[in-house]
C-alpha cells in the first residue's frame, strides 16, 4: 500500500542533512573506509571487480526480502542481494577478488526501527580460492585492524568531531560458538552478545537453518556449518558474514533441498557447478554499516547520503 508522501517535506529534510556536519564528516570517513580496505586488498594479492547488479541468480537469503527484478526481452534478472554466487564463479578467472558491491534488499517495514536496515547498501565483498575458514578470519581481522587503525589516524579530526574514542581492536578476537550464544540467549544474541563485548567478536559455527545453502557443513558434524559472523562490539550489532561455501555439485543440490528454495532459480549456478568450482571461503562486509560503527553514530542512516530506509520513499 502506497502512502501519502509530503515531496517537499521529504525533500527539506533531505536538503539539510545534505549540508550538516554529520553527513560532512561521515563521508569523510567513509572515503578513507573504502581507499584503506582497497589498499590493504591489493598489499594482500587481490584484485578489484566490478559489482554485478542484475542477473538471474541472486542470495536466496535466510529471511523474507521482496522480490526487485527486471524483465528484458522475456527473461527475468533479479537485483543483486549479494554477490556471493557470481563472486564463487569470479574465481574462475581470479584467485582473490573483491568488490564494493551494491545489494538491494526489499526488506519489510517493521524493520525500518532497527537503526541497521538499509533496503539499499554495499558491501565489501570478498572471496579467496581454496581458503579455509580459518584463514579467512585471520584475513578479516587484519582488514578491520589495518582499516579501523588507518582511519583513525587519519580522520582524527573527524572522530573528534563525533567524540568517538575508536578501539583499534587486536588479535586475535574472541570467538563464541553459535550454539551456546542462541542456547544462552534465544533470537536476541546477536545485540547481546555485541553489548557485552569492548572489542570485536566472532560467532561461529551457525546451524543450518540459520543460514543460506551456500555456507559449507562440517562433513563430521551434520547441522553446522563452517562460517562465522563477525560482530562489533558496544551493541553495534553484525559486522560481516562469511564462510567456506559448499562446492561440490552434489552437496550444493542437497542443501538446496534442505532448505526448500526453488531450485529452479540457482539453474544457472548449478550449471556452472557442475562444470566445477573450486572450494573457496570468503565474507561480505556491509559498508555503511562500518562507516556508522566507526563514528559511533546512533543509526545507519545517519552514515548514508541517500538512505532507503525500509517501507519509506527517499531521494
Ligand atoms: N552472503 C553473505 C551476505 O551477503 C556474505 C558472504 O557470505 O560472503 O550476507
Ligand atoms: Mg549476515
């Protein structure tokens, strides 16, 4: 259902945010998010590509997303929700990769409070062939150490401008087992497993149903999967996902199956799994997501030039 939107309304507000300090700085910092995780992408061996944003395989997700696509000349393309199968493929050509990559999540209004929903955001994307899962987070927190450490250096203006004393986390972080956190605290771990910590942590080892069909189960213990969260402390919630992923054509159709998504919609994926793809670990990190945690602001919206804030219109 449509609502009555007042334009001019909308657009006064969006004009002075434009032009206050906080989005002023924000995007400074943002900036140097981008320059100083690129920089220590490429010292690591990687290499930039470009996002794809339409295709007719997209991230099934876990949770309910509408569906955004477009039809052209009788086929349907879907707006990129993440990249994780074209990144997959992208080894095919690369053995590092990553991208700073649009995603588009229909997400439904109720969570337009949360103060970390974006029905439009970007990741910094990555993936490494033939990497375990625990050299991926290795890899992880040396990007947040080196990021977090760059920008704090050289924004300092800036972070004194949002008072933000910024930890420069170090290695290695903590680790919980998924398991015991949602045994422990139910649906709600996630904000208080981050509320309790001064330094980031790791949540490991989800259960299959808590996850998309793409993250590899541990061969020897049927139900969970080798993948991670990383989570920010001081209740600033998720920081990335990521994992090894399932590659054989055999496992991908059986958790297909489990997971009772259509598999119509990942033929194409299959297609090219079943001409082999190598066994790869890699993890998304959601930018604005970054860009808020590092000046401490109070919602991710407050860190975005032109937030799409779920179930509202915006520029
Ligand atoms: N697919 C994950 C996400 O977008 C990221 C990843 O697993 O690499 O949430
Ligand atoms: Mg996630």
């Amino acid at each position: 259902m449509s609502q009555e939107i007042n334009i001019p309304e909308l657009v006064d507000e969006r004009y002075q945010k434009l032009q206050s300090d906080v989005l002023y700085h924000a995007m400074i910092v943002q900036s140097e998010v981008l320059r100083v995780s690129g920089e220590f992408l490429h010292q690591r061996g990687f290499i930039q590509i470009m996002p794809v944003i339409i295709s007719p395989v997209t991230d099934p997700l876990r949770h309910f997303t509408g569906r955004a696509q477009v039809e052209y000349y009788g086929q349907v393309y879907q707006l990129t929700k993440s990249m994780i199968f074209h990144k997959r493929i992208a080894l095919l050509a690369h053995e590092r990769i990553f991208a700073f990559s649009p995603n588009i999540r229909l997400e439904s209004a109720d969570r337009a409070g949360t103060g970390r929903h974006l029905f439009e955001f970007s990741q910094l994307d990555l993936e490494v062939k033939g990497a375990s899962r625990d050299e991926i987070m290795d890899l992880g927190e040396d990007l947040f150490i080196y990021t977090l450490g760059q920008v704090k250096e050289r924004c300092a203006g800036q972070l004194g401008f949002f008072n933000r004393d910024l930890r420069v986390p170090a290695r290695p972080f903590a680790r919980v087992a998924y398991k015991d956190v949602f045994g422990q605290y139910g649906e709600d771990f996630e904000n208080i497993v981050s509320q309790q910590h001064a330094e980031p942590v790791w949540v490991v080892d989800m259960c299959v149903e808590a996850r998309e069909f793409y993250d590899r189960e541990y061969p020897d213990r049927p139900g969970f999967l080798v993948d991670m969260d990383l989570l920010y402390p001081e209740g600033f919630g998720e920081a990335l996902s990521g994992g090894e992923r399932e590659y054989t054509l055999e496992n991908i159709l059986r958790r297909i199956k489990m997971t009772k998504v259509d598999l119509d919609n990942f033929k194409l994926y299959l297609e090219v799994s079943a001409r082999g793809l190598p066994p790869s670990a890699g993890f998304g990190v959601g930018l604005e997501r970054l860009t808020r945690f590092i000046c401490g602001l109070p919602r991710v919206e407050d860190a975005v030039l032109f937030p799409k804030v779920p179930g509202k219109l915006s520029l």
